[in-house]
C-alpha cells in the first residue's frame, strides 16, 4: 500500500490553501503536480549543465547531452521497449500522435484504405486522423461502445479486415475511466497485417505497461501527467518502423548531411527530434519515473483501485449522481466522470472550488463521446498516488453543498 502522508509531503503545493479551504487536487487526468525531487531536478539542470545537447564538445553539452540521452534510455526501461532508439521525445501525446498520423500515415495510406478508432478517443486521437484521412482518402471506422462503457469487441471483429492499416485506440478512457483489453483488438489488427497505435496518455502513469508483451507498434503518452515536467512527450515505435519512416518536422539535428537541393537525415530516434529539444525538461522526467518506480507501479495501481472502489460508493450514495463509465474498479481507471442532479457541470466545479476542491469540468476534448452520452459537460473527479479516501469524503461533502446552493434536493444517504 503507498503511504498517502509521506508521499503529499514530497508535493509542495499540496501544502497550499484554495479559498481557505485544504487544495483537493483531483484533476489528475488533466495534469499531476509535482514532487520536490522532480523540481529539483530541473532547477539542477539549470544551475548545473545546462547547455544545448549533441551540439557542442565542450563540458556541459556533453554532460547536459547524457543525461538527455539517460532519460531516453529510462523511458525505454520503463515501458520495457527493446532499445532506447525507440523512445522519440515529442513535445506531448498529441504531438506523438501527430507523428504517427502525418510521417507514418502520410506515407502508407491509400484511398479506402481504412483507420480503425473507437468512440471513446480524445481529439487527440482523432483529429490528427481525420487530417490525414482527408489528405490520404482513406477513411475513419469506429469501434462503438457497450453501455457499460467498454468496447464492443463483437462490432470489432466485424470492422477491422482487410482494408485495415491502422488501429489507433486509447488504453484507457480520459472520461469513461475504461481500461481496454487491447492484445485480442492488437493480435486481430496483426493478423490483417494493420499495425496499432495505443494511445498511453491516461494508462503509463497507473499502469505498469510492457510494450513487448501488448505487441503494440506504436505508444503515445505525457510526461506532465506522470508526475513529470510540462512540455515532455514521448512516441515509443517499433524500431523497424520507425526507421521506415521519414521525418515530421525538419531541421537542425534531424539531419546526416545537408547539401543546397537535398538532405540525408539522422538515424532514428533523432530524425524525429529536430530543433533544439525539451532537454530540461526531459531529464527532470527521468526524475519522476524515479520516483514512479520507486513507489512501485503495481502499488500504484492497487491503490487508486481501491480508492476508485471507495469513491464509487461514496458518489452512488448521493443522489441524483449519474456516474459514466463501468461500474467495477478493476475495469477502470481512477478517473469518474459524473452528472450531478440537473446542475451544469461548470456551475459543480465552481462550487467545489470554493470547498478547496478541483476537479475539471467540461468536454474532455471528447466531444463526439459526450453527443454519445447525451449530456453538454460532465464533472470528472481524476485520483493519483497523494490522494486519500479523506480527499473522496471532501468531494462528496462539498457535492452536497453544491445541492444546497443550486437548491436541488440532493443529499448523501449516507450522512
Ligand atoms: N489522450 C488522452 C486519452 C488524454 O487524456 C490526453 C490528455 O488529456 C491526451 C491524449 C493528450 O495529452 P496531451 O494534452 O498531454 O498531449
């Protein structure tokens, strides 16, 4: 089990006060604060090395160099990928994402050709596709969703065939908080000879992910969600692929040798890297997953189950509560998005602002799942490794006063 206590003094701003009022920080989903470690090394990096990386031979280009290069090497530790040349840094998921969909894509798609996603992706996988689409004549496919908020793996087996040359699906739901049991959709991809694209924005930071064994081709995911720096993405792809593929954007850096008519360009992962990268960045990210492995990824799943399982009660003894996503913890992440009564989700998030509370309110960036689940917004409650069941109890009490304010006759069973 992680210790709450401990682990919230590593987290300077968890000792602030919003509105008077103990900061509630549950919008994790959105982004993490983050711990004293983490930011000491980013102040480390300034005060002590700083200097452009694979640029210069003096002392600090080289010193600021390897520790960029380490941190590319921890990353590929961490997601247990075969070599450090298949960790791409980006500037976020969305830009890996738009990696895949502009350098892979570009090349490969074919008129008809089709792109499998689900209904349950974030703009971020799924505006870079409709791009390309556009641009390529291939065409969108959507795996629908189950009423409980899973997949439907029936409609998936009838949609991904022959015509399919990418799967790009979420592992987990930033609204639904569903986990998808991605090998059986991976290995059906593979047999057509498709490759997959696993969108790991809201699954490597609480879930132990190994990319050998999910066979995917592709994982995007944020470093700022992760207890990391701002400004920090990262592309793992299958060296063989990668190295088939040309760049995204061009310049300093992604380059062998440059003549005036054309260029030959850097071997992977640096083709990809052009301009002066996030170094500072990225090495304070190495930080993090430090202090990620240091708690224990398993532990870290095995305590936002069991806080997502309390939460799940607690919000089902208010009432009025219309709580998305599968109803099993295990099957979930730790994030509830919920409708309150017949309030706007705004007007919730603002109250339980002024309880110290902070949860996001809003789309999602998933507007097509909203229309879906026939609601404008929904309030979305996102936990990570420093929140505690007394963080829940604050939720459900300040929902509570929410009723009284908008004078909607909500109240906990419960108390
Ligand atoms: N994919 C999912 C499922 C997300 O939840 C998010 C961010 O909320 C993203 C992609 C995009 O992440 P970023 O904004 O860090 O690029």
């Amino acid at each position: 089990m992680l210790d709450v206590a401990a682990i919230r003094r590593d987290f300077p701003i968890l000792a602030r006060q919003v509105r008077g009022r103990r900061l509630v920080y549950l919008d994790n989903a959105a982004t993490t604060q983050k711990p004293r470690q983490v930011i000491e090394a980013l102040v480390r990096v300034y005060e002590q090395h700083n200097a452009n990386p694979h640029r210069g031979v003096h002392t600090l280009a080289t010193e600021t160099t390897d520790l960029y290069e380490a941190a590319r090497a921890h990353v590929a530790r961490f997601i247990n990928a075969r070599r450090a040349e298949e960790v791409v840094f980006t500037e976020n998921a969305t830009a890996a994402i738009n990696l895949v969909a502009h350098s892979w894509g570009r090349a490969t798609l074919k008129p008809r050709d089709e792109v499998v996603l689900t209904h349950m992706e974030h703009h971020a996988n799924l505006v870079p596709w409709q791009i390309t689409a556009a641009e390529t004549g291939a065409v969108l496919r959507f795996i629908p969703l189950l009423p409980d908020g899973t997949l439907d793996m029936d409609a998936a087996r009838r949609l991904i065939g022959p015509a399919t040359r990418i799967v790009a699906v979420t592992a987990m739901s930033n609204v639904l908080g569903t986990i998808n049991d991605l090998r059986p959709l991976i290995d059906l991809a593979h047999e057509f000879g498709a490759v997959v694209l696993v969108d790991g924005a809201q699954s490597v930071p609480h879930i132990a992910t190994d990319v050998q064994a999910l066979h995917c081709d592709f994982l995007a995911f944020s470093a700022h969600k992760m207890l990391g720096p701002t400004g920090v993405g990262v592309l793992y792809g299958r060296y063989e692929l990668l190295d088939r593929m040309g760049p995204f954007l061009a310049g300093g850096s992604m380059i062998l040798k440059v003549e005036w008519e054309r260029s030959r360009y850097n071997e992977v992962p640096w083709r990809f890297e052009a301009g002066t990268p996030n170094y500072a960045d990225a090495i304070a990210f190495d930080a993090a997953l430090d202090y990620l492995e240091a708690l224990g990824m398993d532990a870290v799943r095995e305590h936002e189950v069991q806080l997502t399982a309390y939460a799940l009660g607690r919000l089902a003894e208010v009432d009025g509560m219309r709580i998305f996503g599968p109803p099993d913890a295990t099957r979930r992440g730790g994030v509830i998005s919920f409708y309150y009564g017949d309030i706007h989700p705004h007007d919730v998030g603002t109250v339980l602002d002024y309880a110290g509370v902070a949860v996001r309110a809003g789309h999602h960036c998933a507007q097509p799942l909203m229309q879906l689940l026939d609601v404008p917004a929904t309030v979305r409650a996102s936990f990570y490794v420093y929140n505690g069941r007394d963080d829940v109890d604050a939720l459900t009490d300040a929902l509570t006063e929410t009723a009284k304010v908008f004078g909607y006759a909500a109240r906990t069973r419960a108390g």
